[in-house]
C-alpha cells in the first residue's frame, strides 16, 4: 500500500512519512477545534442536533483546509498540500483551470555511453509537437549518444566534471536554452545541488533495479546486476524516480519487473531490464508532462 502512494504521489519514504503524518495531526487537530467551538458558540444538549451538524461540518469541510496547510508548514511539506489543495479549489470552482499548454516542453538528456535510451526518447517524441528533445547532454566526448545526437539534428554539450559540480555555469545555460525538464538517461555523475535546485522534481532519472534495493553510489550499470545475481534474487526491474541530494532516494514515480531465472547470469538480466528501460521510460515521461496519453 504504502510503495503504490509513494507511486501516486511521486515521493520518497520520508516524505511519505510526513505527509501521513500531517493527514493524522490534522484530523485529530481538526476534531479538537470543532468541539472547543461547538462549546464556545453555547451549544449544549438541548441544541437542535442538525445546527451541531451543520457547524461541525463547515468546520470539517472548510475549516480542515486552513488546518491541514499549516500543519504541512510545521512538517515541511507545505508545497505538497498547497499543490493538493489547489486542485480542490479549482474543483470547487474557487480557482481558474490552467490554460492549455501551448508552448512545448524542452528536455535535456543527460547520458555517458552509447544512448541506447536517449535514442528510444528521441524517437518517441519526435512528432510531438508539446515535448522538444532540445539538447543532449554528455560528460564523455567519445560517448555514443553523441552520434545519435548528430543523426537526429540535436544540439549537445560535453561537460566538465569541476565546472558541473562547483558552479552554476550549466545551470544557468541550461535556463538560458528554455530547458524545462532533465532525463537521466545512463548519466554516471551525481548532478550537483545546485542543478537540482534550479529543476526541483523536475530531473527524472531511470535505475535498472527496484529500489531502494540496490541503488547508492557506486550501482550502476553492470555492478547492478552482478549484485542482484549474487543476492540470489529471484526478480529483478527498472525504476524511474526524481532526482534529490541523495543517491537513488527520490520519489519513486514507476516500477515494472521481470523474473530471474535460476540459470540467468549478469548479462541476462541486463538485457531483461533494458527491454523494460526501452519500453518504459518514454511512456512514463510522456505520462508526467502530458496527463492525456497516461
């Protein structure tokens, strides 16, 4: 139950954590400050039950949203229940609905081999007008995605590991370039605090295990799947997550598995997960940035 809100809602387990724990503070807060009213407006036993009602709903219905909002303030996740409660307005009609998107989305993909996803994502959206694979990004010149980049038109930048982790210089270029959304796409350097910042739960990153079980530094690629191999695991999978400040510990946005097979080695499992990665990732990137095709 828990791994499918974490789903839902896009977010790791200790945000989960708190945002459990804001719904339960506020129910119980909420209860509490509806009956001190009831008391103090004078209602007593002989008050005409439907007039207690009616009070304790308007407080639970209207009152409960203010509640729950600085309770979220107290528990550091203010910006997730400010985003809950605005679709609640705009239900009710308290709030405009957000005018259709007409300019596209620009992403950047990041990748260090040979591009093998970054070409499925190239190819998925190339006749989509809302979503522009604008750049590809690169930390090693040699690097196959290079190529792909070339045969599809895409502009790319081959960075420096000093100048992307100690300044804000690709950051700000990025910005400058209309960037709105970064994909991980085989990236094997750990992007910087400051980018994550300047793309909060906008940086998408594809991990060729289910987390949180074999993720951290130094997963990746086969070393992955040499430790699944060894650990006896009977399944295997892909995840796609947000990227935070901590290795493969964003929130989880979608998960899909296959079996191992007593006999399968490595690169058997390597070659299961990558028909997953090539299946995947472009649908659930099109899911997030265009709500329709999910």
């Amino acid at each position: 139950m828990f791994n499918k809100l974490q789903q839902k809602w896009k977010v790791g387990g200790i945000q989960l954590f708190l945002i459990l724990c804001t719904f339960a503070v506020t129910g119980s807060l909420t209860a509490f400050i509806s009956e001190r009213i009831t008391n103090w407006v004078g209602f007593d036993e002989n008050t005409l039950f439907a007039w207690k009602i009616l009070l304790r709903l308007s407080i639970l219905i209207f009152g409960y949203q203010f509640i729950i909002l600085a309770v979220s303030f107290v528990f550091g996740q203010f910006r997730f229940f400010w985003n809950y409660e605005k679709k609640i307005l705009t239900k009710m009609g308290f709030m405009k609905r957000k005018a259709p998107k007409t300019e596209p989305f620009k992403l950047a993909i990041f990748a260090s081999g040979k591009g093998s996803n970054a070409e499925k994502i190239i190819q998925y959206f190339d006749n989509e007008k809302l979503v522009k694979i604008s750049m590809i990004v690169c930390n090693n010149p040699q690097a196959g995605v290079l190529d792909i980049a070339k045969q599809h038109n895409i502009k790319t930048l081959v960075i420096d590991k000093k100048t992307f982790t100690q300044t804000e210089e690709y950051v700000q270029l990025l910005k400058n370039e209309g960037i709105t959304h970064i994909i991980l796409a085989g990236f094997l350097w750990k992007v910087p605090e400051t980018m994550i910042n300047g793309y909060r739960n906008k940086i998408l990153n594809i991990h060729p295990a289910l987390l949180p079980n074999f993720g951290g530094k130094g997963m990746y690629g086969h070393f992955v799947h040499e430790a699944v191999v060894k650990a006896g695991e009977r399944e295997s999978g892909i995840t796609i997550h947000f990227v935070n400040e901590h290795y493969d510990e964003g929130g989880i946005i979608f998960q899909s598995s296959f079996p191992i097979l007593p006999t399968d080695s490595a690169e058997d499992v390597a070659k299961k997960g990558q028909i997953l990665e090539h299946r995947d990732f472009p649908k659930v990137i099109a899911s997030l940035l265009l709500p329709a095709s999910s």
